[in-house]
C-alpha cells in the first residue's frame, strides 16, 4: 500500500540584485573608474610639465653661467645691428627627452643717469648690455616659457663704441605705438651681414644703438598677430624695387641718432556682394581690385598710386559674393572686366570718392555691394556733373515725368551724383519721358529722353 503525501515542499531562492540594480551599480562603478582614471590622468601630466619646467630651469640657469662667463666684449648676438657677439640669438636645445626653443636677446641700456641719447644729452649710451634669455617648450595654447634678465657692465667707463643709433617707431594709424611687435633687421651691405629679430617696448619703440652706419641700406620687416605686415624698400631702381616708395630702407647716421617710422593695424575682412539696383544677387562678376597699404607711387607718373594688393580676374561666387580676409585698411577700388554682356557698372556702395572704390577702416568686417544694372530692363542712370570738370554734383533734384503715362517721380543724387529709375519694379514703360535736373547753384536743365532697355544720360550743369 502506498501512502499519497499531501504536503507541498516549497523551494526557495536567496535575494538578488534587479536588472535596474545591477545598471545602476555599473554606473556608478565607471564614474569612479573615469574619475580616478582621469585623476590620475591629471597627475601624470602635472609630474611631467613639473619635469620640463625644471629642465627647462636647469638649461637657463646654464645659459645665464656660460654667458657671465664671458669677456664683456663678446657678448652679444651673431648678425646683431648694435650688439654683435658670440651668442646665437634662435637655437633648439634638447634635454631630459624634451625639445626646448632658445632665445638669445642683447641690446644696450641707456641709463638716464649720465643722460639719454634720445635727448642728445649722452654721447656714449651704451651704459649697460642687457641679456635676456628665454626657454620655451610646448606649440600653440600650450606654450610655456621661463626666462631670465641681467645687466652686465664694463669694467670702469663703457667703452667708446662706433656706428650710430637707430630709433624704429612702429605706431597704429592713429599714431599710438604698438607693443609687442617683431622687427626684423637686414642689412646685407656691412660686414658681418645683419639679420636680427627684436620686439617693440610698451611704447611701441625699440632703440638700436651702437650699429654701423649704412644709408638706405636697412630693410626693416614688421609683424604682429592680428595686425597687417609691413615692411621698408630699396629705392627706385636698388634691390629690385620698380616704384618709389613710401617707406624707404632705414639709414643710421655716424654717431648721430636716426628714426623710422612705420605705420601699420589690425587686419579686416572684406565682403563684396554684386547685386541690381532692387537687391538681387547678380551671380559670377569677374573684376580687378586694388589698394589697403599704398607702398610707393609709379615712377613714370607719380599721380598713380602703387598698392601691395592688387588682384585681377576675381570673382563673385553663384551667390554673388567674395570675400577678403586679413586685409590692410586703406582705399580699395573695384573695377569690373565686363564678363556679363547683359550687366552695367553703376556703383560701390558705400563708396568713398568716387563710384568704383571704397574705404575699409582697421579691425573691421567691411561690407560693401557692387551695384549692377541689368541692360534689359527698361530703366534710366543719370549721371549729374559740373559742365566744367565732369564732377559729380550731390544734392541735385532729379525729375522723370510722362504726362500720358501718369509717371512723375524725383530722386536726390547721390555723393557720386548718381540717380536710378525706377527706384523698384516693375521697369519703366518704354516711352519718351521729359527729365528735368536742378541744383542749387547752377542753372536748370530739361531734356527729353527715349527710355528703352537701360538708358545712361550724362546731364552737365553750368555754374550761375
């Protein structure tokens, strides 16, 4: 007999960890994992950039020993213009695995005390040799640099020294002076050649003194991030030079003090858009420009200016747009190679003197248009000048009547004596319409014009 046992045996499981437990725990595991891996990530490179910068302390502290080791008479850097010596002013250094820039700097002091040469009190203003050397290591943002400064003297009175004393000024266009700014040095004529690199005090000025004497003979080469590059030249017909400039290489005087002067500022971007009298884009216009730094003035005729931008076969994009970047700011004019057989020139705007150029101003993001009529749209250019010498007149009442048509409308000209119709669409119907034109100052004029496609009228008025 077989006895049935009634009582169910419950299994049992032990408590665990739900799927949204088990993610919540793994989150929380790699944030902790991240953060000490960046942690330590942090320290590794803090103990490595501490390494450099001892290393790079080490190699100063070297430099500075070997060079007050020196005779007073060889400090100094090689191709230097005042102070030339057995240094070298650029040179790459690797130590403890890490490739470290070396910069050598040594110019004269002129210590006030015995009188400055800047006010013709001090005849031998070379008081003190100051020594500058700085390390630097890393590119870009991540740059570091240490440096050290020492004055060395010599033993008892300075020492008479020959040449003469170069002034080199580098100013804004409003004549504050540019800190900061690397002047670069040439003068191949002397023996040993000059090439040397310095940098612009607070006040935009850095003093030469002590260097041989050469008359037009140093070129001088301007740069600054963020400002436009500027640079002296050879006279007309030396050194390739095909122009007479306006900066002319520096000269230095025997035992006299020369300046120059060099003036420069903050790049710009320039946006040309070509577009119709009524706004619209016109696509792919092919053109010349010209200006930003005017350098010198033809030779043959010294009314023409000569510019270090000039640009030909430019072209807007299908958008009718270009643009210019790290411009100089000056006077630019726009001339149109007459690609687009369906298109007149009518003006820059804004424009500056006249109706094809225009002015960009310093650290600017200039937009201009140029501005196009189309051939086939019936419409009037009025031109308004002086009857003696073609000059635009500004101001002048503009009227386009015809009586059948009920079309009578006036418009002022502009600075360029310019006036359009009609000022928006729809076009003009083609008809023979009467144009009257008065200023103050000059007698009236009426004239009839046949309006059929563009029509240009030159309207001349005489003096009262």
């Amino acid at each position: 007999m077989f006895l049935k046992n009634n009582k169910k045996t419950k299994v049992g499981f032990g408590k665990g960890f739900t799927i949204i437990e088990a993610l919540v725990f793994l989150f929380i595991f790699v944030v902790a994992v991240l953060s000490m891996y960046k942690t330590i990530n942090l320290g590794m490179n803090y103990i490595l950039e501490t390494k450099k910068r001892i290393a790079a302390s080490e190699l100063l502290n070297e430099r500075m020993e070997i060079i007050r080791s020196l005779e007073y008479d060889t400090i100094g850097v090689s191709g230097s213009p005042d102070v030339p010596g057995d240094l070298t002013q650029e040179e790459t250094v690797e130590k403890s695995g890490v490739s470290f820039s070396v910069n050598t700097e040594v110019s004269y002091e002129d210590d006030e005390y015995d009188g400055k040469v800047t006010l013709g009190t001090d005849v031998r203003p070379n008081d003190y040799k100051k020594v500058t050397v700085a390390i630097s290591w890393g590119e870009g943002g991540s740059q570091k640099s240490v440096s050290s400064m020492a004055l060395f003297a010599a033993a008892g009175m300075e020492p008479p020294i020959s040449g003469g004393t170069l002034s080199i000024n580098v100013l804004d266009k409003d004549g504050v002076g540019i800190s900061g700014a690397t002047i670069k040095i040439i003068n191949n004529t002397v023996i040993p050649n000059i090439n040397s690199t310095k940098t612009t005090g607070a006040d935009g000025n850095y003093i030469s003194i002590g260097t041989p004497a050469g008359n037009e003979t140093y070129e001088l080469e301007v740069t600054k991030s963020g400002y436009y590059p500027v640079r002296t030249y050879f006279p007309n017909g030396v050194g390739g030079t095909t122009f007479n400039p306006v900066d002319i290489n520096a000269s230095v005087i025997e035992g006299n003090l020369t300046s120059k002067t060099l003036i420069t500022d903050k790049l710009s971007t320039i946006e040309i858009n070509t577009k119709d009298p009524f706004g619209n884009s016109v696509a792919n216009v092919e053109f010349d420009i010209e200006g930003g730094k005017k350098i010198g003035v033809d030779v043959a005729n010294p009314d023409v200016d000569i510019y270090d931008f000039d640009e030909t076969l430019q072209s807007t994009d299908s958008s009718g747009v270009v643009t210019f970047t790290d411009r100089s700011y000056g006077p630019y004019t726009f001339t149109y190679s007459d690609n687009l057989p369906d298109y007149a020139f009518m003006e820059m705007e804004p424009s500056l003197s006249n109706k094809d150029n225009f002015d960009v101003l310093p650290d600017q993001n200039v937009e201009v248009d140029a501005v196009f009529m189309d051939r086939n749209i019936n419409s009037l250019l009025v031109d308004v000048v002086r009857d003696d010498n073609n000059d635009p007149i500004e101001n002048a009442t503009v009227q386009l009547i015809n009586v059948s048509l009920l079309y009578d409308h006036s418009e002022i000209s502009n600075k360029n004596g310019i006036v359009f119709f009609p000022e928006s669409l729809p076009e003009l119907a083609a008809a023979q319409y009467e144009l009257k034109v008065s200023a103050a100052g000059y007698v009236d004029k009426t004239i009839n014009v046949d309006i059929n496609n563009l029509v240009e009228e030159t309207v001349k008025l005489v003096a009262n």
